[in-house]
C-alpha cells in the first residue's frame, strides 16, 4: 500500500516537473515582455534605457535555463516568487484567490449535483414522458448558454426588475447566490445528460431486466443503478471540478469575485509569469489529486479489472 | 394519478431552478435599495420607492457618500510606484505639485510657481499645502519624495540625475544638469505625489498624503473607500466620502448605475451612452476629446510614396468616429487641435485624387477591381490588436481600402510591441497611445518621431525634423514650443508616414446632481476633488 502510494506520488512529481517546464518555455517563446507591459500599462511610452533597467530588474535578460532552474529551486524551497506585475508576494495572492474560487466553484459543483441527479433520475423512471422530455428540452437549453449570458440575463431579471440582489455583490453569501446560478445552470444541463446516458446504459443490463423478472421494486433497481453508476460520476465530478477551479474567469469578473481565474487572466495578459507558474503547479496538483481520488474511488466502487 | 403528482412536481422544480431559486428570500428584497444613497434616490425614484416629502427631508441630514466604478485596481497604492498615483489621484487621495487642469497646462497646487532660468528651475509652495495629520508640508518633504519616486519607479529614475537643493521652507531649487523644459509637466504626474514620508507607516494600504480624502478602507485589486480629510489644506470638501467599485465590465456598469448603486463612470461604451442619452433626466454624459491617441504607422520600408498618400487619402475619420458613437473623435493630429500645439493640416479624404496618385504611380485597376503593378495586385498588411476599438478600426479601414481598389489582409496580434512594431512586419500597423501625458508634446515626438525612439519601426527618418526635435527638447517658451511642435508633426503628417485616426473621448457618465468627476478634464488619471458635489 505504502509502494502504491508513494509511487502515485512520485508520478504526480514528475508530472509537475514536466508540466511546468513545458509552460515556462512556451512563456518564453511565446511574444510579450513583462517589463514592457508594466511600464506601459497605461498607454504611456517609455524609453529603451527604461525598459532595459526594468528588464535587468526582473531578471528577464538571463538564459532560459537559468530562470527555469532558479523558479524551480524557489518552488522546492516553497517560494512562489515575486509578482512581475507588482511585486506583491505570488503565494498569497494565489492562495486567496484559490480558496475564493474554491468556495465558488464547490458550492456550484454541489448545487449542480443535487439538481441534476434528481432530474436524471426523474427522467429516466420517467423515459419518454413529459418530465422526461421537459428535462431534456432545460438540459439541452441550459447547456447551450454561455456563461456570461446567462450572468447578464440573471443581473438584469434579479437586479434591475425584481431587485431582489444588488448588481454590486459584496462577498458575503447574497454575492454568492448569482455567480453560483451562473456557473450552475450550464452544468446542471451538462450533468443531467451525462448521468442520465449512464443511468439508462445501466437500465439495460441484464442483471436489471432480472431483477424486474423477479418482481424486484424499482427503488431498489434504482438504487443499484445509481451504485453502479457512481463510478462513472466520480469522473465527471472529477474532471468538472478542475475545469471549474480554473475555467470560472468571466463569471468572477462580471461578478466581482476575486478568484483565482481572474488573478490568472489578469497575470496572463501583464505576461507575470511567476503568477502563471505558480498557477499551473497549484491547479496542476489539484487536477492530479483529484484524479488519483477519482481514480481510488473509481476502483472501490466497481472493483472487476479492467478488461 | 402517481404519474400526475410526480409530473406537476417536476415541472414545478424545474421552473423554480430556472427562474433563479432564490424568490422565496423575503431580506434580499431590501438589499438593492439600502446600497442607494438617499441623496441619490432624489433622482432615482423608483429606488427610493417612495420618493416623498419624508424621504426628501432625510437627504440633507445623510452623509454624502459618491459611489463610482473603477476599471482598474492594483494590489498598493503607494504613490510613487508604478502608476498607483494614478487611483490615488482620482480617489482624491494625493496631490501632486502641480495640477493638469482643462487647457492642458500644468496649474498651481502643492506649489504655487515653477519659474526656470536656464537649466535650474526655482520651486515655490503654497504656504497652507499639509498633509491629512496636519503636518505641513515642507521643501525638504517634497525633496525626499522626488527622491523616492525616482528610487521606486523606473519611469522617474532620471530625477535621480537632477540636483535639489532646499532653499528654504518653501521653496526648492532643481538643476537639471540640461535646459528641461518640461520639468514643470513632469511635476504634475500623480505618481509624483506628496505622501508623508515620516508619518506614514503603511505606504501600501495607507499613504498619508494632501489630499481631500483619506484613505478609510483599501482592498488590494479591490474596492476603495475613502472619507473626507478634516484638515485638508484647501479649503472644504463638499463629500463626505467615497466608494470606488472594482469593475471591469461594462455592462454591471451599465446596470449598476440604473440599479442606482453607482452615480459615475468614465470609458463609457457606446452601447451604454445609447442607454443613457434616452434618459437625460437622470444621466449626464460628458464627452470630451482625451490624450489617448488612435493612429497607425506606415511603412515606408514595404510602401511606395504613392501608396501611402493613396492611403491616407482614402481613410476617412469622421467616418469611423462616426461608426465608433461618440466613444472617440476624428483627429487630425497626435494632439488635441484646441491646444496650441495641436494645429496641424491633413489634406481632406478625396477617393478620386487617391486613384489619380495610384495610376500616375504606375498602378492600373485589376479584372478583380483591385489595383496592380507590372501583374502584381496591390495588397497591404494591416496588423492590429484587439484593444481600444482598434480591432473595429481595422475592419473600417479595410473597407474603404478596398472602396478604392486596395486590398488588404487583416492580421491580429496579442502584443504589438513584441511582434509588428518590434519586428517591423507590417504595412499598416495600428497603435493606441496616451498621446499628451501632462500636456507635455515633446514626450510623443521623441518616442515616436525621433530617429531611434522606442516606436521608430516604420522607417521614418527625415533630417528637417530630427533638427527640429533637437530644438524643441531645450525651448522653454510655450509659443515657440507649439510652432516646433505644429511644425514637425506637419512633417510626419506630408510624409505620410502616419495617420492619426482619433482621438478617444474622455466619456463621463453621471448621475444627475453629481459634479465634479473631473469630467472636463482630458487625462485620466484624475476623478473626486474637493469641489465633487451630490446635489
């Protein structure tokens, strides 16, 4: 068990040495100066001896290798480095960014959860009837709106004509309310879909037209179902989660919650590589782990090898 | 019957779910309302709800509190560093010696004169100028401020190469080694605040500086609140305070301020100025011609004279300021022609002319419509990024290009000055700009017209103008800087080595009853004074 353990985690290891070696050089080939989008962040024109210093500052005329070799060595020693952008700390800027869309990006997942396994088990007790066909028309519909529309739609309905929330969130659990909807509404779209498709592969295995044949009720046909089903969940959850941690940007901006999508954005478009970095090993073991749980979970609920 | 019930069930949740879930929650209901200020809901009446005669009697006992949105916030607002000055000037927060006002000269603030002779210039406070602990501020202050501003910001460094030299309490005297002008300019940028250096403990989160607001509350990248300072040196201050809203889109912009949470704005987008132009009782647009600067360079490397006259014959733009609604106005030169260095001549869009100058050069009309020579067609590379409209830009030039037989293939980059303008790979390369940093012409003309300047990528170079560039740098006389100015612009311009498309509008939206937003000031990085007021 410990050899199993320790090798998953010198996977996740080498992993991330790789990741983030890829990420830096494709930082560095890619256009862009950090220095050059600090000094002229404002449409301001600098001139060259200026732009040089700041360069020598940041330490962005040394050899690719060197920096790589230099950030790599901060990152074991847990330094995050200092922001291009402002030369604020990077560690905390990502950790409070990280536990803001964390909070968002959960309470989203379990919202969607919830509401979409209710629906998907509506829908297929129900296949082909009305619930059924309502369910898929919301799916379908749902699934098919961007995020930042469904935001304005959601502000200008709640905010301006029923006045129930302020356009202003603060960050409180009211400021949560819309962001959540808007990332939810989109997923629960996703989810029924997907767990409903599982559900109803499910249905047609042999062991539950046995168990209809022996008179079984269909809450208990169900609640297998959904068992066996699980593992499949655990993967779209899995995955889910890791695109929200990170993909949530446009609802954190329209929104004004400070999270980590948008620190990342903003860190991209100012070329602050540290930030960048520091991102890609953060969000890199958070994928990572939550595969490997996915993975164990995966494995427990549905022990039979993999054919 | 099961199947019913279960069905009604259903399709009830799912209503619920899609309407928001969230009706049912009766506090959330007053939330909207409360954020409005009573001051604001005189205007506003369907906020207020009951706009009455009691409601009207609270206003004047409420403090007055502005409420705007910001576009940008950073994680300090140490004066002096990288462009904080810039928010805590528009937050009311810091002041610098001197102040741009509406003519684009550089007015009395902390200091009440800038006299030079030769290259020392002599520097006279106000007498009453303290900051919000009521320390006074001194000519030995303002000396170790000048000095940490060129410490902590690349972009004053060269401050550090002047000699100060404190005279007295009041006043200062700067030599700077050569004849500079623009000293004066230089003075009034915000990142050349005053902040005590002694009294303030967190220059960070907590500058202690002169202006009419003090910081109350500062989330890093996030909102700003601020009171008003008690002892301000200036006089009263007519708000109470202020709170600055971190958004960067435009339409919780747009919202907010019908929600009656903010009551000013700037960069308002031509979408939102449709919204409120409908409704002039209860906004107020101002829109005045900015700094920033939308041009474009060509190429003399990869362009023939003839092209580039054709070119800057056929870009019509009224046309695009008129497609552009009121966001940016027509230029005719880098500078706004109302200050005196701005009056420079284009000559007017003539399509006609623009075919003559292509054929005299040889060039004839394709079976395709488009122009060619020796059976080569005429095709140029319009590079641009998507940002400040430059991308609509683009599209509209293409299109009156190809209204004259020029075709042209459009080619979008992320970061213009890392690719086109570094490596010189364009035809047509687009550009946005602060054009007039501090009333200050000789700042664009040495970074872009200046053989060897940062912006020096389209190859011109003409001899007249570098003269005349060497000229402007040592002149002190305001007349004759605007005819150096005027004159080598008017160079660039014959040259056709540029053509400076707009400039945008400093847009202001505000509520009715608010004034003083800096709203008739063309540089951005002013916003409340103590003269901001909610009638």
């Amino acid at each position: 068990m410990i050899k199993k353990v320790l090798k998953r985690i010198l996977t996740l290891v080498v992993i991330l040495v790789i990741l983030s070696f890829f990420v830096f050089a494709l930082m560095y080939i890619a256009p862009g100066d950090p220095a050059e989008k600090r000094l002229t962040s404002q449409g301001v024109a600098v001139t060259k001896k200026v732009l040089d210093a700041e360069r020598e500052r940041l330490g962005l005329m040394k050899p690719f290798l060197v920096r790589y070799g230099e950030w790599l060595f901060s990152i074991i020693r847990g330094d995050f480095g200092i922001s291009f952008k402002d030369d604020m700390p990077v560690a905390p800027k990502l950790l409070q960014g990280l536990g803001r869309t964390a909070v968002l990006a959960l309470t989203s997942l379990a919202v969607s959860l919830i509401t979409s396994f209710l629906f998907a088990v509506a829908s297929v007790l129900k296949k082909d009837g009305i619930a059924d066909r309502i369910i898929k028309v919301f799916s379908f519909v749902s699934n098919s709106l961007p995020n930042f529309l469904i935001s304005v739609l959601l502000m200008y309905f709640l905010c301006i004509k029923l006045k129930l929330f302020p356009v202003i969130a603060k960050g409180d659990l009211k400021g949560l309310l819309l962001p959540v909807l808007s990332l939810s509404i989109p997923m629960i779209g996703r989810f029924i879909r997907q767990m409903r498709a599982e559900f109803l592969s499910e249905m047609s295995k042999d062991y539950v037209a046995g168990m209809r044949g022996r008179g079984v009720k269909t809450g208990y046909i169900m609640f297998n179902v959904i068992r066996n089903s699980l593992g499949h969940i655990f993967t779209i959850i899995a995955l889910q989660t890791g695109t929200l941690m990170g993909g949530s940007v446009v609802i954190e901006t329209i929104f004004r919650w400070p999270g980590i999508g948008k620190l990342v954005m903003d860190s991209i478009t100012a070329r602050d590589y540290p930030v960048i970095m520091g991102f890609v090993v953060i969000m890199g073991t958070i994928y990572l782990i939550i595969n490997q749980i996915a993975d164990v979970l995966s494995h427990r609920l549905d022990p039979r090898p993999e054919s | 019957m099961k199947k019913k019930i279960f069905t009604a069930v259903l399709t009830a949740i799912l209503a619920v779910s899609t309407v928001g879930c969230t009706t049912s929650a009766p506090d959330q209901g007053t939330t909207a309302p409360e954020t409005t200020q009573p001051a604001q809901a005189q205007t506003q009446p369907e906020d207020g709800g009951n706009a009455d005669t009691s409601s009207a009697e609270t206003v004047s006992s409420e403090p007055k509190i502005l409420k705007a949105a910001a576009s940008f916030a950073y994680g300090s607002i140490d004066v002096h560093k990288e462009y904080y000055g810039w928010y805590t000037s528009i937050y009311g927060v810091s002041e610098a010696l001197f102040k741009m006002d509406e003519n684009m000269s550089a007015a009395p603030c902390l200091a009440k004169d800038a006299v030079a002779d030769g290259r020392v210039w002599t520097i006279t406070l106000n007498d009453g100028g303290a900051f919000s602990n009521g320390t006074a501020l001194t000519a030995d202050m303002v000396v170790k401020n000048l000095d940490r501003a060129a410490q902590v910001n690349e972009r004053f460094a060269y401050l550090a190469d002047f000699d100060m030299t404190v005279i007295d309490e009041k006043t200062i005297t700067i030599d700077t080694g050569d004849v500079y002008p623009t000293l004066k300019n230089d003075l009034a940028s915000p990142e050349l605040g005053m902040m005590d250096l002694e009294g303030t403990t967190d220059f960070d989160n907590a500058p202690v500086c002169t202006g009419p607001f003090v910081i109350k509350s500062f989330q890093p990248e996030g909102d700003v609140e601020v009171v008003k300072n008690e002892n301000y040196w200036g006089g009263n201050v007519k708000l109470d305070g202020a709170i600055f809203y971190y958004m960067q889109e435009d339409d919780p912009k747009l919202l907010a301020m019908q929600s009656g949470e903010i009551d000013c704005y700037n960069s308002v987008t031509s979408a939102a100025l449709a919204v409120y132009s409908q409704d002039p009782d209860q906004y107020r647009v101002v829109s005045i011609p900015g700094a920033r600067l939308q041009f474009y360079f060509l190429n003399e490397k990869t362009l023939d004279d003839a092209v580039r006259e054709a070119i800057n014959l056929t870009v019509d733009k009224d046309a695009i300021a008129a497609y552009l609604s009121g966001t940016v106005s027509a230029a005719v030169g880098p500078f706004n022609p109302s200050a005196a260095y701005g009056k420079v001549t284009v000559p007017a869009v003539d399509t006609a002319k623009a075919k003559e100058v292509l054929e005299a050069d040889g060039y004839t009309p394709g079976s395709d419509g488009f122009y060619e020579k020796n059976g080569k067609k005429l095709t140029i590379s319009i590079k641009y990024y998507a940002a400040r409209s430059l991308d609509i830009l683009a599209i509209l030039i293409q299109e009156q290009l190809k209204a004259v037989g020029i075709d042209s293939v459009l080619g979008v980059e992320e970061d213009p000055d890392s690719t086109y303008l570094a490596n010189g790979d364009f035809d047509l390369g687009l550009y946005c700009m602060i054009a007039d940093k501090a009333g200050d012409p000789f700042y664009f003309i040495e970074s872009v017209f200046k053989d060897g300047s940062y912006y020096d990528c389209n190859g011109f170079d003409d001899a007249k103008c570098e003269e005349l560039i060497g000229q402007l740098k040592n002149e002190t006389d305001t007349a004759k800087i605007a005819s150096l100015t005027n004159e080598i612009v008017q160079i660039a311009i014959d040259d056709n080595a540029y053509g400076f498309a707009g400039l945008f509008n400093k847009t202001t939206v505000l509520r009715a009853g608010v004034t003083g937003f800096a709203e008739d000031i063309p540089f951005d990085f002013y916003g409340i004074d103590a003269q901001t007021d909610i009638q």
